[in-house]
C-alpha cells in the first residue's frame, strides 16, 4: 500500500522557513499506532491526517511522540493541500478535531485559520520558571500554555531555556513573548515543547489562540502582525473577533511524495 503525502512549509511564503508540516490526505483512518509511526518516521514538529466526514474534514495531528489536540500550522498546511493539490473548490474548509470545529479561509494571497480564543489567566511568577528559562521574567499566565512574558523582543530572541526543566512543567508547553520592538511587529514568540517531542515549535498557530487575546488587550488593537523568532520564524496575521481568533499566512509546498507500506 502507498500512502500519498505533501509537505508543506506553513507561515511563510518562500520554502527552507515558517513551520514544515506532513499532510495526508486519507480515505478512511489509519490505526492511531501506524499514523504515531508515520509522524515518527517523518520528524517534523507535525504530521496531519485528514479524512473527509460530512460535512467537512476530520483532522488529527500527530507530533513524532504524541497526539495533540490542536494544531495551527499543520491546519493551515492542510487547507493549502486540499485547495492546491486536491482542487477544493469552497472557498471555506472546514474541519473537526479534538478542540472542536475549526475552519480555514481564503483571503487573497493568505490562508486564515478561524480558531477559538483562549485568555489566559495570571499565574504567577516562581522561581522555577525563571530557572527554566535561565532569566527574569515580567509575568506569568497560563491557558492551554503557560505563556511567559519577558521585557523585551530581543530577551526573546536570546532565550536559551533549559528543555529538560521545561519538559517537567505541568504544561505542555511554554511561549515566550514580548512586544515587538519596531513597527513591523506589534508582538513575538517563542514556543518550547519538550514534553511533547518537539524542543522548539518553528511557527505555531495554536499558541496564538492566547497570544492574540493577551496582546489585544495590552495594547488595545483588534488586528495586530506577530512574529514567531524561531530560527526558521514566520508571520501571523491576526485578527480578534469576539470569543474567536483569526491567524493568517502563507504556505509553501516543498515536497510530495508516497510513503510505502509492506
């Protein structure tokens, strides 16, 4: 049996940056062993597996360890596969996963994840977290994340955390963030996930669902531009809409292919 895949770099629009995603695109599941396998052989913070479920797309993400509830980059990846290679016609997708229904529009030359928003609440700053991330932190909230605020963009771009201290947080995850220093950027990120097989996400969109809400309210703007400084590091278009989230960007395919199976 062969199994046909699309990667695709989601956040960017020039291939070698943003965030690498695997898609397939399946007439009915795979075992939850052979598609944790799959995302194993493949390496890449995710792969995402569709299968076509009235009245839209069941869509289940896969790090090389773990299962995940939501997945931004690798929605996006999808909806780019399925408009690109498989001449979906609507001009809305929509899809069903763990977190619930979630779409993904067109909109000119971006692709719009429609998420819902998850504020965060404050948490307090410890001196573990600050251990974790080798410096001193403005404060700390937390949702599906713990999100971490730091004093500036470039404290952001020089965090060197301590994965393994990070890895024993009861998150899955940590984003760092702060507001962007110049006039492109009204905020950046950065998002550590040891725990979940993935050191540091290149782009994330899923992070943004609290991210967008946090810095609406700081800095009081309904539309606002981020950047996720990773090495690789990609543009989010965001919007705030109420109880929802709107991340937009760009997709790039890189390679397609066909995975053999004995």
């Amino acid at each position: 049996m062969q199994l046909e895949f699309h990667q695709v770099d989601a956040f960017t629009d020039r291939a070698f940056a943003g965030n690498p995603a695997m898609v397939y695109r399946l007439d009915a599941w795979l075992s939850d062993q052979l598609m944790q396998q799959i995302a194993a052989e493949h390496n890449l913070s995710e792969t995402a597996f569709l299968v076509r479920e009235p009245p839209g797309w069941h869509i289940r993400w896969f790090t090389p360890t773990h299962e995940v509830p939501l997945c931004g980059h690798a929605t996006l990846a999808s909806a780019f596969v399925l408009f690109e290679k498989y001449a979906e016609k609507a001009e809305v997708i929509h899809f069903t996963g763990k977190s619930g229904p979630l779409s993904v529009s067109r909109e000119n030359s971006r692709l719009v994840l429609d998420f819902p928003s998850m504020p965060p609440a404050e948490q307090g700053v410890t001196v573990e977290i600050e251990r974790a991330l080798g410096l001193e932190v403005v404060d700390v909230l937390s949702a599906a994340e713990l999100l971490v605020v730091l004093e500036s963009e470039q404290a952001v771009r020089d965090c060197k955390p301590d994965f393994a201290a990070i890895a024993r947080l009861p998150w899955p995850g940590v984003i760092v963030t702060a507001k962007g220093d110049g006039e492109r950027y009204d905020f950046v990120s950065r998002y550590f996930a040891p725990g979940i097989g993935i050191n540091e996400d290149p782009v994330t969109g899923s992070t943004h669902c609290s991210l967008i809400p946090y810095w609406s309210a700081r800095l009081n703007k309904f539309s606002l531009t981020g950047y996720q400084a990773s090495a690789r590091g990609g543009e989010l278009f965001c919007r705030l809409e109420g109880e929802r989230v709107k991340i937009g960007g760009h997709a790039t395919l890189v390679a397609s292919g066909a995975l053999i199976l004995s």
